[in-house]
C-alpha cells in the first residue's frame, strides 16, 4: 500500500494591524518596508544590505533613511547588544513592531 504525504504550500497570508498603513507621517516607502519585515516570522533575522538585496530600485541609502524614518516615529528601536561576559560591544539591530 503507498505511503501519502501531503505537503500544503505556506499560505501566503498574513494578518497585520493596519494602523501604521494609515499613518500619514510615514512615506510610502518606509511603509513598504514596514509592512515587509511585519509580514515575516517572528525571530525573522536580516541586515540592511539584505532589504536592499530585495528591491531593484532601493539602494542602501534610501533603505536606511526609511529605516530612520521608521526609528523615528517609534516603529523601530536600534538596540544594542553585546557579549556580556565580556561587556564587549558586538552591535545593533532594529526591533520591529507594528504600532508607534
């Protein structure tokens, strides 16, 4: 008798808070990219070269000024972390959330 294996697809779906796609003070642009890294899972790790890797028309300049756009208006927060038996500085990273 075979076997059956059933592989679904991942539905491609996402449930978002659209609150942020309202918010006038954000450019399309960094609205793009807010609702990009919200659509990835939990835990979901990339650098900013990697978003630019992403787009044929943003390079790493304007991927950066959306993400300080996005820092400043409290979607984003530029964490530090370091290596803490040493204290020793290792660098940053953004955390994303959904609403400012």
């Amino acid at each position: 008798m075979a076997e059956i294996v059933i592989k679904k697809k991942a539905a491609p779906y996402k449930l978002l808070n659209v609150t942020s796609s309202r918010d006038k003070r954000l450019s399309y642009k960094a609205r793009g990219i807010l609702f990009y890294l919200l659509s990835k899972p939990d835990g979901w790790t990339c650098h900013v070269f990697d978003l630019c890797k992403n787009s044929d028309k943003d390079g790493k300049k304007s991927v950066q000024s959306a993400m300080k756009e996005l820092t400043d208006l409290g979607y984003a927060r530029l964490k530090r972390y370091k290596k803490s038996s040493e204290n020793k500085f290792l660098g940053t990273y953004y955390e994303i959330q959904d609403e400012a």
